[in-house]
C-alpha cells in the first residue's frame, strides 16, 4: 500500500495523485467514498485526475470521455476500454492505495500490427465512431 496524503487533504470532489514505477494513480473523494483508478483516459493520453467529477463519475479533459469510479468502465465515448481500479483504504486518519490494481481488465496499450490485415469481409457492424475511421 502507498500513502497517498491524510484524510482531511481529501475532501469531497478532489482528487489526489499518487507516481508508481508503473505510472499513475489518482483517488478520487467522490461525496465521502474514496475510489482509485489508473490516472489515464483509455482512449487517448489524458490525465484523469485533470477531468471533473460528477457523482461517481470522472470526464476525462481531453474528449469527453466518462468513467465509473467504482468499475473503471466507461460510460460515455469515445472511450471503449476501462480503465484499472485500485483499491483504497483509511488507517488511522491517512488514505492508502494499493498499486497493484484489484480489477482483473489490464488497460491495453498495445501498438497496432504492422503485417497486412485479410480483405476478408467483417461480419459485425461498427460499434464506435472510432471503428467507422
């Protein structure tokens, strides 16, 4: 577990951001329940923790693109992917959160293959504008 900072320097609506080896983590004080997630947009590089806070949502600055803090799932496009969860705790008045993250969905950063794609016809319809492109 990282500390992040004591509990009182997180009231709700803010967010805090904590730098691990592997990148960043913000927690958000979403009206008193804390949540964690990795702090960047799936669908484009984003900090999360620049967005705002709705509910138990987070609007990524760049597009407009809606996260449930308690899931990581979007719930607004262009993002198609979710984002990691981390989970969050309270001891003795300073809030922690674990680096390694509690949802099993890795966040996909993989560069698109270069090898020739088959011409074979699709049989699925777009599901994104981002498909359609």
């Amino acid at each position: 577990m990282i500390e992040v900072c004591p509990l009182p320097e997180l009231p709700p609506g803010e967010v805090a951001v904590v730098k691990t080896a592997t990148g960043r983590i913000a927690v958000f004080n979403a009206g008193g329940e804390l949540h964690a997630l990795d702090d960047r947009c799936s669908h484009q590089e984003a900090y999360l923790s620049d967005g705002w806070l709705e509910g138990c949502e987070v609007e990524c600055p760049l597009h407009g693109a809606t996260f449930d803090l308690r899931t990581g799932h979007p719930t607004g496009l262009p993002a198609t992917d979710p984002v990691r969860v981390h989970p969050v705790q309270v001891r003795n008045g300073l809030v922690y959160v674990d680096a390694e993250p509690q949802s099993s969905e890795p966040q996909s950063r993989e560069p698109q293959s270069r090898e020739p794609q088959s011409r074979e016809p699709q049989s699925r319809e777009p599901q994104s504008r981002e498909e359609i492109r």
